[in-house]
C-alpha cells in the first residue's frame, strides 16, 4: 500500500494502520505502519478461509487521510 503527501515536513509523512479488521485477519496480516507494507504472519488455511478483506487507513501528520479496501 503507498499514498503520498506533498506537503513538507512532518505534514508529509504518512502512517498507516489497519481498520475493522476481523480477528481472524489481524491474526494473519501485519502491517507496517512506516511503510504500508502488508505481509503474511503465518501461513494461509483455505479452509479458515477463501479470501481476505482489510481497511487501511492512510493519515498525515497533519488531519488528512484516506482509506482503502485491500482483497
């Protein structure tokens, strides 16, 4: 995941977290909140589940953000 910020300074940092995330989904993705990188924390089961949906969340270090689906 990468969002981008003009601004200089401390507004145009970005940090990311993860939002409504079902427990199962926490369990099973991290993410860094520097970078938006999303990586797997154990192995996937396809019988826990077919497919995974996470909201992340993209804020400045002012009071903009924005948010997006990941499947």
């Amino acid at each position: 995941m990468t969002a981008t910020d003009p601004d200089e300074g401390v507004n145009g940092l970005v940090k990311y977290s993860m939002k409504k995330a079902a427990d199962i989904t926490a369990e099973l993705f991290q993410l860094d909140t520097e970078t938006g990188t999303i990586a797997l924390v154990r192995s996937l089961d396809f019988e826990e589940g077919d497919s995974y949906e996470l909201e992340v969340q993209a804020r400045d270090g002012g009071s903009l953000f924005d948010t997006a689906k990941v499947t």
